[in-house]
C-alpha cells in the first residue's frame, strides 16, 4: 500500500499489544544474531569476549561477514556455509529491524492496520515519476503476518548462525 503525503496523518502513539510483541521479538532475535557473529569473531581472531569488546567495534552485518570470512581465509578454515546467502538474508532482516524500531507509525483512515512511515528506499516510483523517499516518504500498511514471518526467519538465521558458531570454535581451538 502506497500513499502519498504520509506526513498529514496523524501518529499512532499507541501500537497494538500483538505488534509491540512482534516488534520486540525482531529487535530481540537480531540482537542474538549480532552477538552471534561477534562471538565467530572473537573465536576465530582466538581472543575471549572481554577483549573482544574493547578491541572489535561492530559493523553492520554485511561489513561483520566479510571480516569473518576474511578471518576464516585467514585461518585457513572452512565453517562450511553459503556466506553470499546469509549475508543477504541478515541484511534484510537488519533493514526490517531499522525500520521497525526507528519508524513511526501512522493512523492512515484508508488502512485497518497500522501504517508505518518509510523513508529507507532512495526511490521510489509514483504518480509524479520517481521521487525520493526521504523527501516523499512512503506509508506501508504492515500485516501481523508479516511481522511473524520476520521473526520466524530470525530465528532459522540464529539457528544457522549457532551452528557455525560452534564450528569456529572447534577449529579456531589450539
């Protein structure tokens, strides 16, 4: 759903409880994700989580995997996973967890379910041609549906990522 002038609808500053639960889950399991990729790295750069946390900033999660596979290289080591795939699958869920936990949401009187205001694409094509979503930003209607298919991926991406978590430990130990 794309409608224009989103910014004369009036914020919603009360989500319904099934949203802020979802949402919460999102930020959450992302969260675990990240710190998954954090301990791969101190695995396999053979330093504990203190150090690791004063030395290794974090990246966004594209940038974060590419310095694994770097250090993967590095070592000398196969962790065994398709990283051009994961690499994307966490790059649209760090894109879903930004837009989530730092939208607004609109009361848009042609939508029965929350809408959330979008300025993330750099464009977008309308009525006038393409514009920019930052100057004219988007209004998604978000179904509860999807917000639980985000969350479920999440947690298939956690699972994946503890599995390599557990090889970069085996293979990074002296």
């Amino acid at each position: 759903m794309d409608f224009s002038n989103v910014s004369d609808y009036p914020v919603l500053r009360r989500l319904p409880a099934t949203y802020c639960t979802e949402i919460g889950r999102i930020i959450h399991k992302f969260a675990f994700c990240e710190m998954m990729l954090r301990t791969i790295t101190y695995n396999l750069m053979k330093i504990g989580k203190q150090v690791g946390r004063i030395a290794v900033r974090q990246p966004r999660v594209v940038e974060h995997i590419t310095m694994i596979q770097d250090l993967e290289h590095l070592n000398s080591i196969d962790l065994k996973i398709d990283w051009k795939k994961l690499k994307e699958a966490l790059k649209e869920c760090e894109s879903y967890r930004d837009r989530l936990s730092h939208g607004v949401w609109l009361d848009h009187p042609d939508s029965t379910t929350p809408v959330l205001q979008d300025f993330s694409y750099a464009y977008v094509s309308g009525p006038r041609g393409p514009r920019k979503a930052r100057i004219d930003p988007l209004a998604i209607a978000v179904q509860i549906k999807q917000l639980r298919n985000i969350s479920a991926n999440l947690d298939e991406l956690g699972n994946i990522l503890l599995t390599v978590e557990e090889r970069a430990a085996a293979l990074s130990s002296p």
